[in-house]
C-alpha cells in the first residue's frame, strides 16, 4: 500500500493540488498529513475544504505549530510575517474549519508509524529536526520503526545506526529507498506549499508499506498563481517572493 | 534461518549445487533456476552470508549493502543479479555465475610486460567507469573481485563495501576502523570518506603498480596507523622496480595514486584511454623521476596530510560531469574553414564549463589499401600523418593543455561506425559533429545522422548558421 506524506502545505492551494494529482499517478492509495496546512500562503479555506475531505476518507492527521496558531489567540513564538499570516489566516475561515484544526492531534500512530508535526519529543514544543542528534532523539522518543515529520521544509531520511547514533542522507527525488524495518528511520517529507531548497518545486513523499520503500517527489506547480494570491491578499511581500525563489 | 545450507538443498526454488567458495564471510554455491524460469539461461551462483551468533555484525550490514546496490546495477562489467533472500528469513543472493579469469592470475606474475599492464588496466578502468556511471563507488576493488570474461571484458564482483549515491550509507560511522582491503585503500577512505569515485582510481593504480613491478606501492597494513601512511608517503618509483616499465606507464600509475582526489584522474574513463593510447600521454616530472623525493618534500608533504580535507561530493555523477570526454568528428578530408569554425566554437564552450573536461580530436580516412597498389603502407603512413597534422591545426586555436587534448586518426571504409566504436570503447560522453550540407536531400546514410541515431551518449550536431557566407 502506498502512503503519500504531506507536510507544511501552508495555503498553498496550487502546489497541494499539483502533489495530490502526482500521488495519484504514483498509485498513492492513502494520505498522511504531517501538519502545517495553514499559515503563510492566501488559500487556507481551500486548502481545508481539499484536507477535511481527505480526513472524512480516513487520512492520517496531525498537528502543526501554524494551524495551533491559528486557534489560539496570542501565539507569540513566530517571526512577524509568519504571526500577520495567523491572524489574517484566522479572518478567512469560519466556525467548522476553525474548530477542525483545534481538533487535530499532536501525533498520529499506524502500526509501527509515527506521525508527527516536529519532533517527537515533547512534540508541543515544535522543536526543529536539523542535525543527527535531533533526529535521534525524536526516534527514541517515538517508539516507532518509522517516524514522518515535517516542520523542517527541507526533504531529509536518518537512519539509526546499531549504536544509536541518527546517519542523515539528503534524498534524490524520484529514488525508491530502501526503508526496511530492521533499522528505525527517520523522514522529513519536506514542504509542499513553500520550499526553501532554492528549488521551487513542491515537496513530498511516498511511502511503500508493502516493499519498505520511500520515494521522495519533487513536483513543479504554478507557483506564480500562489505568489499573485499572496500580494492580493495583502500579506507580507516577503511570502510571495519565497514561492518565486524557493527559499 | 538455516546455516547449515549442502548441495541439492533447496533455496527459494533455486537448487544448491556445487560448493565453490566457503570464505570467511560466507558461502558460495553453483546453482540452478526454478522451473518456469527461462529467462534465466546463464550459469548462477548463490551466495549465502554467514550470519548469526559469534559472526560479526558487519557482515549481516555489507550483505544489506551488497542486496541493495547489486540490485540497481546492470551491464556487462558486473554480474546479472538476479535475487535476493528476505534478512529476516533467509539472506542469500543469486546472480550471474561469471566464467573467466581472476586478476589473481596476473598480479602474482608481476612485473608485465607495459603493453600487458595496460590492457588488463584499461578493461578494469572501463568496467570502474560504468559503475561509477551508475551512481556507484566499489571501494573495494583488488584483484580478487575481479573476473575478465572470456572477451577480455572485465567483471566486477562483491559490492559489500560499496556506496550508492542514491541510498543512504548503512556503512557510515557503523565501524569505527577503515573498511576495505589494506594494499588498496584510498587515503579518503582511510579517514571513512566514502562517496568519491576516485576511491576506486586509487585502487586502480595500486593493482596497476602490481602489475607493473611485482609489488604494493604501499604495503600491507592493516593498523588505522600504518595506513595514514598513504595521505603523504611517495611510493618507489615503478621504474625503479622494474627499469622496462615506460616513462608513460609510470606517469599514468603515479597519477592514481596521487594522496590527493583532486591531483588523481578526474576519471576512471580518462585513465582507460591513457592505457589505450600510450602515445597521447603527457610525460611530466611524475613518469620520469627514480627517486623519491628528498626529505624536505616528504616532510611537507607530512605536514599536509595532518590537515588533509577530504573534497566534498554529492555523488559520482557530480565527479564525472566535470570529467567527461568531449570527442571532435573532424571532417579534415572536406576542408571547410566556415564549417572548422562552427565546429570549434562548440566545442570550446563545452570544454569551457570545467578545466577536467577532455577533448579527443577524431578523422576517419579511407583504409589505405583503398588507396595505393604496391606501396600501400608507405602511402598509408603519409596519408595519416597529413590528417593529423590538419587536425592538430584544428585544434590549434583552443590553446588547450596537451594532457586535455588526443588525436586519433582512424582508417575506415564505415565512418559512421568507426566513430560509434571509438565513442563506445573510449566511454565518450559527448560527441559534436558537423552535419551535412544544407542543401543536400536528406538521408539516413549520412555519417552525423547515423552517430546521433546510434551513439551510446549525447551529440551535438552543428551546421553553419544558414545565410551565412560560405567561404
């Protein structure tokens, strides 16, 4: 069975639509999404309207730091662009979306996967996986052979060496990887709706739950749409720019 | 899991036959295909790891290792892979039974005679090189794994110890001492640097030194100690050793193994066609020295290693575009100054982009018994040498280096073929050619058309821009 893994979409209804169509072709039967769906990019109800329909059809869900944000009142850990997009993101969605992502757990578990925003070590304080060491420590905490993440928008695989000690590889698209339970991994899909790789294209992955492979995607979409939504909406110049640059 | 596996025993359908090999680091049988698989229709070989308690933990890593980078593999320098057993159930792994000869045979011989070193170097450098094309480094490479097929071909085996650019390095940090084998260990290596395919033009030019002189350049050590010796020590001269061995051959063997990446070949391609056309090698100090340098050279060079940086590198194929072999179809039988020049403008913007690029300069002339009755030879010899004048005059503008640039003047009655046949033994990466007039009819005959229709890379075909004054 194939798992496709979303993260950090971040209102970007061009590049969500374009990774969905791509899972599609890939023969991705099941989705995860790893947190994030809002903040920074101008189509959050969209966006919410694709995701609850994936939800009602049984997707893997969990939390980010920007869709807490977006329900609790006086978020004060992010950097101003990031808290203008909460607030202007909490102005366009109404009571039931509202309610949805308040709803949305911390972390999710299938068999022996771990879903999780950020780490999973004390996962509420969305601490962000950079190094070994931070990737080992989210293993260790999540008592799982596979841990998905987001949070960090760059694609990233650890793998867990007998000693314990997290060995981090930076994917080539497209690869399937072998994943074998035998070992404990680690996967940052990477982030559909705002890449900083310097490489615009959407990120995510694919995971093969029958052949312990993972794939990682990179799937160009229209950013100039998502940027020009951006502007008009009035948001930071500095998020529409991102999108052109991919950083 | 059964370790105790005897011929006739059955292995996923595969019989067990003959026991060839029962080596520390497992088992290796003949075997035959289940029924209803015809496809299968060359000799096999299980190999069965020898795993479990009182085994070391490494050998369970190098069978995952050798499972997942054989399996991506294919061409003629590495045996056909054909399965592998579930880890938790039971690991083996099935492939193409090579029948041929061991280098083993050669190295023990030592020293050969050049030409001998040369083409049993220059068919493992050839195999290194479509490994390396595959995204993958052997960095284990010896005599032992490596079996020349009855063509002459050489096969590559045993992949325990290799890296695959696209998967992460289940070997990485896991054991703290260098892996591989003593006499042939890279420097990198040594210091557990593991994704750069000049690892394994390192250990090409330890088997070609052995072939050359009987002996290893380095030794054999086994202690982390001894082989730090490698990042700065200059090994004796091969033609110290053995005073037959040319100039040439020295230059190209002392290249390889160079302690740094950067001072080796920038490929194994580019050492193939050293070997293949001793000629074109640029002898420099390296292939004329017989002694070692004194010790103020060696003590500098000992200061170095202590800060010795590994080059970073994503993967093989990052290494070998900046190495690739550009080859020139110059047409010097049509002389065409307009046409010359478009060609040479294209080919200086390709060389243009990394100062490891290599242009070989290639004419096709009629074989000279086309040509002359009586005094054949005589007219053939001056027939060439006014070729390659003219294409050395080709060149000429470009100002290149002589180790960037070879020229090759092929006599053929099938111009199109010969090209394809130099691209392919010579591993050519990009071939530029001119195209045919433009006001001749179309046809698939044309030598351009049919080397961009078959050649095993990419080719540019370039034409005069149209309206522009033919001269």
């Amino acid at each position: 069975m194939k798992l496709a893994l979303f993260a950090d979409i971040h209102a970007n209804l061009e590049a969500l639509e374009a990774c969905l169509e791509h899972a599609e072709e890939q023969g991705a039967e099941e989705v995860a999404f790893l947190g994030d769906l809002v903040g920074y990019g101008a189509d959050p109800a969209a966006v919410l309207e694709r995701v609850r329909a994936q939800a009602a059809a049984g997707a893997v869900m969990v939390r980010g730091n920007h869709d807490a944000a977006v329900v609790a009142a006086g978020a004060d850990t992010m950097n101003r662009s990031a808290e203008a997009a909460v607030d202007w993101t909490r102005q366009q969605l109404d009571q039931a979306q509202l309610a949805f992502l308040a709803a949305l757990p911390l972390t999710a578990r299938r068999d022996a996967v771990l879903f999780v925003h950020a780490s999973a070590d004390r996962p509420a304080d969305w601490t962000y996986i950079h190094d070994a060491p931070g990737a080992a420590q989210s293993v260790a905490a999540a008592r799982a052979t596979w841990v998905f993440s987001g949070h960090v928008h760059q694609q990233a695989l650890y793998h867990l060496s007998p000693a314990g000690h997290a060995l981090p590889f930076k994917p080539v698209p497209g690869v399937a990887i072998p994943v074998p339970a035998h070992r404990r991994w680690l996967a940052v899909a990477g982030s559909v709706g705002q890449p900083r790789d310097g490489n615009t294209a959407a990120c995510y992955a694919i995971f093969d739950t029958g052949r312990a492979t993972l794939t990682f995607h990179r799937v160009p979409y229209d950013w100039s749409v998502a940027a020009a939504k951006i502007r008009a909406a009035g948001l930071p110049e500095f998020l529409a720019r991102r999108l052109e640059r991919g950083e | 899991m059964n370790t105790n596996l005897q011929p006739g025993d059955l292995l996923d359908g595969f019989t067990l036959g003959d026991q060839l090999h029962g080596g520390g680091m497992g088992i290796i049988f003949r075997a035959t295909p289940p029924a209803g698989r015809p496809e299968l229709d060359f000799p096999l070989l299980v190999k069965v790891p020898r795993l479990g308690p009182g085994e070391p933990s490494e050998t369970v890593v190098t069978y995952e290792v050798e499972a997942m980078v054989h399996a991506t593999l294919s061409g003629p320098h590495v045996p056909r892979f054909v399965a592998a057993g579930d880890l938790a159930v039971q690991p083996y792994l099935v492939m193409e039974f090579v029948e041929g000869a061991s280098l083993r045979q050669w190295t023990g011989k030592g020293p050969l005679e050049a030409a001998e070193v040369a083409r049993l170097g220059a068919a493992v450098a050839r195999a290194l090189h479509a490994l390396h094309l595959q995204e993958v480094v052997h960095l284990d490479l010896k005599p032992g794994n490596v079996i020349f097929r009855p063509g002459g071909e050489a096969v590559l085996v045993d992949f325990g110890l290799s890296r695959h650019a696209h998967f992460p390095d289940l070997l990485a940090e896991e054991f703290r001492h260098p892996m591989g084998s003593g006499p042939y260990i890279s420097p990198e290596q040594v210091l557990g640097v593991r994704q750069d395919p000049r690892s394994d033009v390192f250990a090409l030019g330890v088997i070609l030194y052995e072939l050359a002189t009987g002996r290893y350049p380095f030794g054999a050590p086994t202690s982390q100690r001894a082989l730090r010796h490698r990042l700065w020590h200059i090994p004796v001269s091969p033609r110290r050793l053995a005073p037959a061995c040319p100039e040439w051959l020295q230059e190209v063997i002392l290249r390889c193994l160079e302690a740094q990446a950067a001072d080796r070949y920038a490929s194994a391609a580019q050492v193939a066609a050293d070997l293949t056309h001793p000629e074109q090698v640029t002898v420099g100090e390296r292939g004329r020295r017989l002694r070692r340098p004194g010790l103020g050279t060696l003590l500098k060079r000992w200061i170095m290693a202590t800060g010795y940086e590994p080059s970073p590198l994503d993967r093989p194929s990052q290494q070998l575009a900046t190495a690739s072999i550009v080859l020139a179809a110059v047409a010097t039988r049509h002389r065409n100054e307009q046409r010359f020049q478009v060609l040479r403008e294209v080919v200086k913007r390709l060389l243009a982009i990394d100062p490891d690029r290599r242009l070989t300069c290639v004419t096709v002339i009629p074989p000279a018994s086309e040509l002359a009755g009586g005094r054949e030879e005589e007219a053939g010899t001056s027939l060439r040498i006014k070729h390659l004048v003219r294409l050395r005059n080709w060149a000429e503008p470009l100002e290149l280096p002589p180790e960037r640039i070879s020229y090759h003047v092929i006599e053929s009655g099938d111009p199109a073929a010969a090209l394809l046949e130099y691209a392919r033994v010579n591993q050519v990466d990009h071939v530029v050619i001119g195209a045919p007039p433009a006001d001749v009819p179309m046809k698939s005959s044309f030598v351009s058309t049919r080397v961009a229709a078959e050649a095993p890379c990419s080719v540019t075909v370039v034409r005069p821009r149209a309206g522009s004054r033919e001269s």
